[in-house]
C-alpha cells in the first residue's frame, strides 16, 4: 500500500497533499472511544462534543482518515435509504418506509447545515438527483415509486417524459425519469478532512495508522492498538463494513464492493455533446445501479454494476477487471460521444449490507457501546445524521432520532461462512436475475 494511498481511489490520488496524525503511543483514559476514522466516526465525534465540550473523545483509524467507504464513494449525499423506498415498504411496511424517508431527507439537509456552519471546503453543490429509465420496465417501475411517495405524502418528487429528462442529460437512451432536487455532491476526502479538523478543533484526540487489535470489556472498555491502550466508559463501533472483523459485530453485517472508473477531464465538444449542464447526480433504475456525476474539473465519474463478495474476513476485492469493462462499455452505450475516452482511474471500496437490506444502529450489549451497520452505499448523508444519533445514545438522550425504527432494531444475522457466501451470492444473483429480465431485448451494455 503506498504512503500517500493514491492507488485507493480517484479522490484520495487527487487530494491535496495530507499528512497523517502519529499513531496511539502509551496509555490514554477518555470519555468515549470511537473505532473508525469515517464520516460516522468523527460525525459522532463531532456531535458529542457539541452537546458535551468537556468530554474526552478519541478516534482511532486503522489507516488514514476516509480510507474506507467515506474516501472511495460516489459522492452522493442523498435520501435514498436501502434498496428503494418501495423495497423498504415491502421489507419493513409503509410507515417505515416514510419514517426512512423523512430520516433522509434530514440528513442531506444536516450535511448542507454542517457544511455552512463550518465553512467546509469539499466543492459542495446541491444540484438535485434524476434516476433515469434506460428501459420500459424502468419507465413503470419509477411510475410506482412515485406513485408510493405522493400517496405517503412526500412532496417534491416527480416525473420527467423523455424529452424533459433528455433536456437535462442528453442521451438518447433515457426514457424518462425520477426527479428530486434533495442532493448533494461534494467531494469525500475533502470531506473526512474537513470533519477532522473541525472536531480536533472541539478537542478530539485523532489517532490514525492505530487499528484497534483488542477489546475487553470490564469495570471499563479497555481498548488495545500495536502501540498503546485506551481505557474508555464508552465505545463506538463506526466501521461499517469492516466491523464483522469484531467478534461482537460479526454477523450484523458482510461487506460488498462497488466499483468506479473515472475519465480524463472532458473536452467543452465533449460536454456540449452529452448537456448537462447543471450537474446533476444521476442513476439508473436497476437493482445493482449505475451511478454518474461530473467533477469540478469535469471528469466524467462512474459506479456501479457488478457487485463484489468476499469469504470470511477477507477485505482484499477492491480491484475488479471486469467490472471496470463493464463500465467503460456502459459510458459507451450511454453517450457514444464519449466512446474513445480516456479512463485516467479505477477502484472499488466496500460497504456495509444487512441481511434485511435496512440499515441498523444501537446498543451493543449495553448502554456503554453503540454501533452502526448497513449504510448500503448511501453512507455520505446517513452516516452525517448517524452521528447525531449515536450521540443521543451514548448520553442516554430520547430523541425523535433514536425512537426511528432503524435504532435498536433486531438484526436477522448473517449465517456463519461457508453459508454466508451462499446467502449473498443467491441474493446479488436474484438481484442480477430481475434487472436480465427489465433488460431483455434491450441491447443493455
């Protein structure tokens, strides 16, 4: 792995130059431990030392901050929870899939708020979200998505014909589309960044290259790195999908990887050629999503398509050939303008799935931990709102955060391996199964 981890994803090759917080050396008694360097890590961190600015808080990161999900995302901070409001509906009921919803909603609006307060600087835009339909199934299946949201009450969602959805991003291929102006795009290790140094700022303790190979509990949580301990009266646990590599989290999640490829900067006929000129985030309607955007310095971004499993504790399926094919083959069949484009990055990153596909947050045993689980790729807002949450749970608050139905929920666990790669492999088939038949006929690359 190199010093300045620029292998690990298009954001994290092109940041500013970054240097490291030392490693946890010695002893260190605080308030609160939190084990994972993210957006949900130092968004409770953040938190707890707004509400409680003599608390003594520490963050202890494996790697280097945003090395995970925060630093390799597609940077779409948005009100998607799960797999789809109308998928919530069906798993968990309507009332949950509006109380989701509205939980969403908050937390998009809570990363604008962060990102005012404090002057962030993460090329923050909030330019509003299009789910194309590429196929006449998806046409339909948006129709009812919607139709889901109007009859729950959710306003400020609607439907877009082809020719409107093609005036916002040309492509001949799209066939209508989802219209949401609740998005944000920033960019994630500018992000993590920017949360580190506000919450040092407020007095927490950052240490990274300190993974935490130890935890016992007793009168207090004892918490053991290669360099040093932390004794602590309360845990996090904000490692998302990499928190089955601790005995008490293992079956509460598994880690899948997505993965993104991104173009060299387009030229102005190039982006005269495919419109959008407002920026919008865009995905498509399948199960395993396409997802694009525009950078700053206009590079074409692209996510999503085949899905990566692992067994067991390995972590090490950030590299996919073939799905970075299929998404240099898919930009093709979107724009063909764009055919010969230059891809200049490829990479993957894992996140965080439940069995149930809902994401799940709470006490872990005791008052003393809490965790979180199961952003399943949406982590940018969620895990922002997460934070506020995890918060209120450490300091015994009851708040109408920790009264939604993803806080202290039961957990369906994942099975012991090898069943547990057979699980997931049947589901990610199902999932591959449906959208063959959306796409049947439809010469779908």
């Amino acid at each position: 792995m190199p010093s300045d981890y620029a292998d690990v994803s298009f954001w994290l090759a092109t940041a500013p130059a970054y240097q490291s917080n030392a490693p946890l050396q010695g002893t260190v008694e605080v308030d609160v431990a939190i084990i994972g360097g993210g957006f949900t890590g130092l968004s409770t961190a953040y938190h707890l030392l707004k509400a409680e600015p003599g608390l003594k808080v520490a963050v202890l990161e494996r790697e280097i901050v945003g090395f995970g999900a925060s630093g390799r995302n597609g940077s779409f901070a948005m009100t998607l929870m799960g797999l789809g409001i109308d998928m919530m509906a069906l798993l968990k009921g309507k009332r949950a899939a509006l109380e989701g919803h509205r939980y969403m909603e908050r937390a998009v609006d809570r990363l604008g708020e962060l990102v005012a307060e404090h002057g962030l600087d993460c090329d923050y835009i909030r330019p509003g979200f299009l789910r194309m339909a590429t196929v006449p199934a998806h046409v339909h299946k948006i129709h009812k998505q919607i139709e889901l949201c109007h009859k729950l009450g959710i306003s400020g969602i609607e439907w877009l014909d082809r020719e409107a959805a093609q005036a916002h991003v040309c492509s001949e291929r799209y066939l209508g589309a989802w219209w949401e102006p609740r998005l944000a795009l920033i960019n994630p290790v500018k992000l993590v960044r920017e949360m580190k140094r506000v919450t040092q700022e407020l007095g927490a303790s950052i240490y990274e290259h300190s993974p935490v190979v130890e935890i016992t509990r007793g009168a207090h949580l004892l918490l053991r790195t290669p360099g040093g301990e932390v004794q602590a009266h309360k845990l996090v646990f904000a490692a998302n999908a990499y928190s089955h590599l601790f005995p008490m989290l293992r079956r509460k999640q598994i880690p899948a990887w997505t993965y993104m490829i991104a173009t060299e900067p387009l030229s102005p006929q190039q982006l005269e050629a495919i419109g959008w000129q407002n920026r919008q985030g865009v995905e498509d309607a399948r199960n395993l999503i396409h997802y694009y955007r525009l950078t700053p310095d206009n590079r074409l971004l692209m996510g999503g398509g085949p899905v990566g499993l692992s067994y067991g504790e390995e972590m090490e399926r950030d590299a996919n050939p073939n799905a970075w094919r299929h998404l240099e083959e898919h930009i093709a069949w979107l724009f063909p303008v764009l055919k010969d484009v230059h891809i200049t990055h490829r990479w993957g990153g894992p996140f965080s799935v439940t069995l149930d596909l809902t994401p799940a947050l709470g006490y872990l045993g005791d008052p003393r931990v809490v965790y979180a689980v199961g952003c399943i790729g949406h982590g940018v807002s969620m895990s922002q709102l997460n934070g506020q949450t995890l918060c209120d749970l450490l300091l015994e608050r009851q708040t109408d955060l920790t009264d939604c139905f993803i806080v202290n929920r039961r957990i369906i666990p994942w099975p012991p391996e090898p069943l547990r790669l057979g699980l997931s492999l049947a589901l990610r088939s199902y999932l591959q199964a449906e959208d063959w038949w959306c796409e049947r006929g439809q010469n779908v690359r």
